[in-house]
C-alpha cells in the first residue's frame, strides 16, 4: 500500500521535503511507517527520535490525530507535525 507523508514546520527542514510518498505492506501501522522515515530521513532519528521511539510528535491521518499503533490504509494521508506551543 501506498501512503503519503506530509511534514510541517520544522519536520518538513528535516525531512528536505514537503511530502512524499512512502510504500508499506499491508497492515502497517503508524510506528512502521516512522522506523521507514527515520530511515530515509536521519536527521529524524538524531534529532526527534533520539531519545525515545515516543517522542513529542503530533500524527494525523486523513485529519485526525492518532497514535502510534493507528493501522494504515492503502490511500491514507498522514501529517507529521511537531507540537505546537505558546501562550
């Protein structure tokens, strides 16, 4: 299945890209398609992942906020985003 990954604010310097497309097998979950960016994208696993596979990332899919363990379907768009803070 295909899935594409838009990324935001500071992510998207990170990632080098906006968006993109990334391929997994049927079944996957959110937490496989985040082992496959860091792959791609390292800066990821030394800068938003370093220091837990829980980091503080916000993870939407088609427009809603999921977790980690969220199952992907063939077609579904997920944004990467980091939280948002300020007062």
């Amino acid at each position: 299945m295909k899935v594409k990954v838009k990324y935001f604010a500071r992510f998207r310097e990170l990632a080098g890209v906006s968006e993109e497309i990334v391929e997994l097998p049927d079944g996957a979950k959110v937490k496989d398609l985040i082992k496959i960016i860091k792959g791609r994208h390292p800066k990821f696993k030394d800068e938003v992942f370093e220091q837990s596979e829980d980091a503080d990332v916000n993870v939407s899919r088609n427009g809603s906020y999921v977790n980690f363990d969220e199952e992907l379907k063939d077609g579904d768009v997920v944004a990467l985003f980091p939280p948002a803070s300020g007062g």
